[in-house]
C-alpha cells in the first residue's frame, strides 16, 4: 500500500469550483483508502495499492466526470512529496515565497531559460519540479515559465504539510 498527494490544476479559481468535501469522496469511490484533503485547492491524499499512473488516470476520469470538464491531476507518493521539500534549493528562504511547480514529467534542462519577465525571481529544477522563488512575491510577479504552463503550483508551506500528512499515512 502506497500513499499519496493527489494535486489537481486550477481549481477553485477561475470559476472551476469543487468542494473539498466532494473530492474526498471522489477517492472513496475509487476505493482509495483513508481519503483527505488539504486546503480548498485540490490536495488530496489516500492510499492504495495501484501504480503511480494507475491512481492519476483514474483521479483524473473521476473527478472530470464529476466536474463535467478536464482536471489535470498531478500525483506523487509520500516519498516523493518527502524528497521534493528536501531538495528544495530555496530552503533558506520564508516557505510562502518559494513554490514548486509539479509537472506529469521531468523538466527538460532548458525548461527555465525559457522564462520570460524574470525580475528577481529565482528558479531551479527538480525531479518532476521546477522550484521558483518570489523575494517580491508571488503576487506581483509577471514571470512566465511555459514548461511550467500544464503543471501545479504549491508553495512550500503547504508542500510540507502535505509531504508530513502523506508520511501519517503510511
């Protein structure tokens, strides 16, 4: 048995609304086990005994059926949500100012020579991840990473939580 973060792109904003209480138990019909969520921005963490892409693929099918339109879904076992707030090379920095974006797949090495609008942000790539710092905040921000445009962005705070939510899973 597994344990894993389900985080699904944009929803709750730009008028895709889904009730945490309703993902919860979207997972419970899919026979994920121990089902919860984190926040009202699509963090979902269950255990089971399928394979990484397995549980994405049916995520995926669940929740558009349930919202009536597509929801990329981006999964990562508690180990893997573990690793990626250890390899955050930002640490040093407030968490709400560092994100990660998770994506499906590896970055490519230019994925961030890419970026258009760079002030002082700061970037870096990890696994399936690019990491951005916002010393000025994310908000104010006009940086674009168009590697980064089929992902999900977490900051580090809520990483964290979800890495230590995930670890009580297992």
């Amino acid at each position: 048995m597994t344990a894993f973060v389900a985080l699904l792109r944009a929803v709750n904003v730009g008028g895709r609304p889904l009730i945490m209480t309703e993902l919860k138990c979207v997972a419970e019909e899919l026979g994920f086990g121990s089902p919860r969520t984190f926040i009202a921005s699509g963090n979902l963490l269950f255990t089971s005994p399928k394979p990484e892409a397995a549980v994405k693929t049916m995520t995926e099918a669940a929740v558009e059926q349930h919202m009536a339109k597509p929801i990329a879904v981006m999964v990562r076992s508690a180990r893997e949500m573990a690793a990626v707030v250890k390899g955050n090379p930002f640490a040093a920095e407030p968490g709400n100012k560092v994100v990660s974006i998770f994506l499906n797949d590896p970055p490519s090495r230019d994925a961030i020579a890419g970026a258009r609008n760079l002030a002082d942000e700061r970037m870096a790539l990890g696994t399936r991840e690019i990491y951005v710092h916002y010393p000025s905040g994310q908000g104010v921000s006009k940086l674009r990473i168009p590697a980064a445009e089929k992902g999900t962005v977490r900051n580090m705070n809520t990483v964290a939580k979800l890495a230590e939510l995930a670890r009580g899973l297992q």
